[in-house]
C-alpha cells in the first residue's frame, strides 16, 4: 500500500508551492486538493499551468494519484439548470485530471 498526502495541507501556499513542498518532505503519492486544483484551473491559461504542474510532478518523481473536483458539485440536482451546470463543471474537471 502506498501512502499519499493531500496538498490541502498546504493551502495557504499556491499549487507550484505546495509541490515543491511535499517534494522537498520526500512525499512521491500526492493527491490534489479541489482548492489547489481550482487554483491551477483558473484563467485561460488552465492547460499551461496544468502542464507545468505535471512537468513539476514528473521532475520531482512524484505521482498525482487524484484530483478533487469543487466539493459543491450535485450532478443530480432537482433543478435542470444547476444540475446542468455542475455536470459541465464535472466535465471540465475530468478533462483536467486526464
């Protein structure tokens, strides 16, 4: 079994910093928290810094074994126009953990 950490540990500190943090503890099973990820998500830039992040994560050995998504997500909602929302707030997030 392997044991893995929640950069919501750390998140008082960007994404990057939060990394760079757990890597420099040894820690090589990292799972990332919905604020970190909402974080890395915001802007236009959102594939670049994803990227960059999993660049970070490749040079440091270390595993992104998970990605939160929004904790307030109700994909099944009564109503259709928050149900629908969060299903395409789901999806962007499943696109960017891929």
């Amino acid at each position: 079994m392997k044991l893995s950490v929640w950069t919501s540990f750390y998140f008082d500190l960007s994404p990057r910093d939060a990394l760079i943090r757990l890597a420099r503890l040894g820690w090589k099973d990292v799972e990332v928290s919905a604020e970190h990820g909402t974080m890395a998500t915001e802007g236009n830039d959102w594939k670049e810094q994803l990227d960059y992040l999993r660049n970070l994560c490749e040079k440091n050995d270390i595993a992104l074994w998970q990605m939160h998504a929004p904790l307030n997500l109700d994909v099944a909602d009564l109503n259709p126009k928050t149900r629908e929302k969060d299903i395409e707030t789901a999806v962007k997030w499943i696109n960017y953990a891929h």
